[in-house]
C-alpha cells in the first residue's frame, strides 16, 4: 500500500488525489487530504462570492472525490509553524504532496497603506465568506464611497458585493453578521481602479458582465480613459488581442456609450491610474492619489507626472496574491514558490524523495479553478514515476493514531457532515437557507471536537 498525504482540501489539492486513486499503473494507494480548517474545499468554499452559485456548485465535483474509500478527509490538522513538518510528514507518509495556495497578499508598497480604513480583499472576501480566521466588520461601510484597487476577478467580485443589495445576497450562505452589516452600508460610490487599460484588464468577461445585471447599480466607464488604450479604436490591435480581452474590450465600450440611469449606486470603472499615496484625513484613510499613466509601448505603462485624486474612506487592494514559506520547505522569494521540476521539489537544486507541490504553490497565483487539473496531473505523474522507491521507506502503520498521540484533534468527514446539518439547521432558525457558521468554536462543536 503506498499512503500518500496531501496537504490542502481545495481543487488542486482534491485534483490530486482523485489522480491518485483513478489510476492503473500503481495499485492500492490511500489518501488522507489534510487540512488547517474543519471544513474542505479551500477557496471554493472561502474565496467565491457567495453569490456565485454555480462556481459554488464546484463542491459538489469535490464532495464526489473526497467520498471515494480510498480518500480521507483530515481537517483540523495545520502543516507547519505550529503543527506537522515536513520531516513529521515523510514519517507517516510515503510521499506528501502540498497544495497550499497563495496564502498572502501582494502589497502596493505605497505611502498610507496601512491606514485604517485600508484593507486587503482578502480580509474582506474572508469576512463575508466566513472564514473563520477573519477579523470582525472593521470595514468602513458607513463611507459614502470606495476604491478598489485592481482589475482582476478578484476586484470584480468586491465591487460586486459592495455594490449589491442586501436582500440579493439574503438567499445566499453569506454569514449573517456580513448581511446584516451590508444591509446598513451607506456605500454608494465603488470606484474600481487599474494602473492598465481594459484590453490588458485581468477579469474574464463572464465576471466583467456581471457587474451590468445588478439591479441597483450603474457602471460607468471614462471615455478618456478608454481613448487610452491602443486596442480601443484601433481595430488591427484589436485583432491581435487574446478573444477574452477583445470581448472585454468590447463590454467596457459599450458601457461608456450608455448614459446612466440613475440607479442607487454607482460603479466607475476607471484605468490607466497607479496608485501613489493613500491620503490620511483625521487619522483614517480618507482618498487615494493616483497617478495618470499611459502605454509605454512594451505592454507596460508609464507614469505621465499627472495626478487625481479619489476621496474614499474604505479602500480594498486587490492586486494579486503571494505564496508563503512553509517551514521545512525551500521557498524561492523571488516567485513566492516552492521550486520543483515537473512537481517535484527541489532542495538545493535535487528532487527531494517523497515531496510534491500543486497548484498556487507550484506554479503561482495564476489561472483558474480548471488549471489546477493538468497541475495536479503532472505532479502525479511524477510522484507515481517513483512509486517504486517510495514505497520501499517504512512509515506509520496508522497515520490517524499517530496524529491524535500528538494532541491534534482531527476532524474527518462524518465531521464535515455534522457542520453541514449545523449550517441548515441555523440557516432555519433565521430564516433563510443554509447560512455558514463563521467561528472556530462554532465549527469545531458543530463537528464534535472536545475542547475547541
């Protein structure tokens, strides 16, 4: 039996072990998932709004795989500073693959980013994601009006939620202490804000043409921004562009075309403005100076010497993410990676025997969900390419055993079970459907783990 660990319940990591298991060319592999949280499927169930149903629905792909016999699911059980090693790892495992994301956001690195007021999107898709870990509502919904800082989907998706209702949300598993306080946001202006044009713009279109259903929300596009881009009026740079960015090229000009209609909020969608300073105003941030920038005619931009400013007192960064160092583990600072060579990791340069990566830690932040699929398949091929030595180093006879003799108190699926029947049955009691329990003791009673 070769006993595999893979570390981190979302979709490369469920990819990988469903690799793993329907497979001919090594027989009888066993998989224990493990994961930090007592809930699976990492930012399925963490990083997609919860008004996207059918991405959320991607569970249910990911429930079929982590029900297979041969897999187990063993949450509650964090890999590195405070908990298992590496080298605890390659004890009870013959090889472990990690699949541990892009855990840190990327910085700005600008004057006034830590003022309060200021958060990163992450802290603010955790929060009305439930997360666990998340900080309470410390977000300024009282301001009048926001700044996003990106033009991915990650922005999108802030700008999104900002600018819904709350009783468009209520059907969905949004925490209820995050619909109650959406419900009294006074939030009306959501300025979403990119340092390139919209022919290089991050989002894919699906998300983009979103943010024109919302009932109660304008979009509104700068024509001069638009003028800008190379692609935008000429039809030859057009062509050349990829089909996501043509179409939403196309979606962002026909926005800017349309008058308003003078709904309750409004969204501006405005590009070619680096953020230089968040501007303090009685201790809190209060605007965002940006500089004005255009093409540089290498597919950057460059700074003009012109400037504008945008009063805010909430703004959200969304520019991207960064993997951590895990402990044990060789880090490349430069990528925010874990080295390897076709999935396997490298120490000073040599396959380390028995450790894998997959997914954001492999390969970076980039993608969507349906990349951690070849990912994850090349990594175990390899991993299965040494199979045979792998299966020749002693290991714990019960992995489980080991880990609860240490003090960890698992979480396995019966578990996951129990907090989905708690989240219904709260769900019930406000009103609503299945509503996300948001706290670490709350998951861990609902799963019947003493003591949490």
């Amino acid at each position: 039996m070769l006993r595999v660990a893979v570390v981190g319940s979302g979709p490369s990591g469920v990819y990988a072990a469903q690799d793993l298991v329907q497979q001919s060319r090594v027989p009888d592999v066993r998989v224990h998932v493990l994961d930090r949280l007592p809930c699976p499927y990492g930012l399925v169930r963490y990083g997609v709004a919860p008004d996207h149903e059918k991405i959320k629905s991607l569970q249910n792909n990911l429930r079929t795989v982590l029900e297979d016999d041969r897999i187990d699911f063993i949450g509650n059980v964090e890999v590195g500073a405070h908990g298992l090693g590496p080298e605890q790892l390659l004890e009870l495992y013959h090889a472990v693959v990690y699949c541990v994301g892009a855990a840190k956001d990327r910085r700005l690195g600008i004057p006034g980013e830590d003022l309060p007021g200021s958060h990163s999107a992450t802290d603010f898709v955790s929060w009305y994601s439930a997360h666990p870990d998340a900080a309470g509502n410390g977000f300024a919904l009282a301001a009048r009006s926001a700044v996003v800082i990106g033009v991915g989907n990650v922005a999108v998706d802030v700008a999104r939620i900002l600018a819904r209702g709350a009783d468009e949300l209520r059907p969905t598993d949004v925490p209820q202490a995050a619909l109650g306080a959406l419900a009294l946001s006074q939030v009306r202006e959501v300025h979403m804000v990119g340092r390139r044009g919209p022919s290089q713009a991050k989002f894919t279109t699906k998300e983009l043409r979103e943010l024109g259903t919302l009932p109660s929300a304008d979009v509104l596009v700068e024509p001069d921004d638009l003028a800008l881009d190379p692609a935008y009026e000429d039809a030859s740079a057009a062509a050349a562009l990829p089909a996501v960015n043509r179409r939403n090229l196309d979606v962002v000009r026909g926005w800017a075309a349309q008058p308003s209609q003078g709904r309750e909020r409004r969204i501006h969608l405005r590009f070619f403005l680096r953020p230089v300073a968040l501007l303090e105003r009685m201790g809190r941030v209060g605007g965002v100076r940006f500089e004005r920038t255009v093409p540089d005619g290498e597919g950057g931009v460059r700074g003009t010497g012109a400037y504008e400013e945008i009063e805010a007192h909430l703004v959200l960064r969304a520019v991207g993410y960064r993997g951590v160092p895990l402990p044990g583990l060789p880090f490349d600072e430069r990528h925010g990676t874990v080295p390897h060579a076709a999935g396997r990791v490298l120490r000073d340069g040599v396959a380390s025997p028995g450790e894998y990566v997959a997914g954001w830690i492999k390969r970076g932040p980039t993608g969507v969900i349906g990349t951690n699929r070849p990912c994850a398949k090349e990594t175990v091929n390899s991993l299965l390419d040494d199979a045979a030595a792998l299966a020749l180093r002693p290991v714990a006879a019960d992995p489980l055993a080991v880990l609860r003799e240490s003090g960890h108190r698992p979480v396995q699926w019966p578990g996951w079970l129990a907090i989905e029947v708690a989240e219904a049955a709260l769900g019930r009691t406000l009103g609503r459907r299945s509503v996300k329990i948001p706290d670490w003791s709350g998951l861990l009673t609902a799963a019947d783990v003493r003591g949490g």
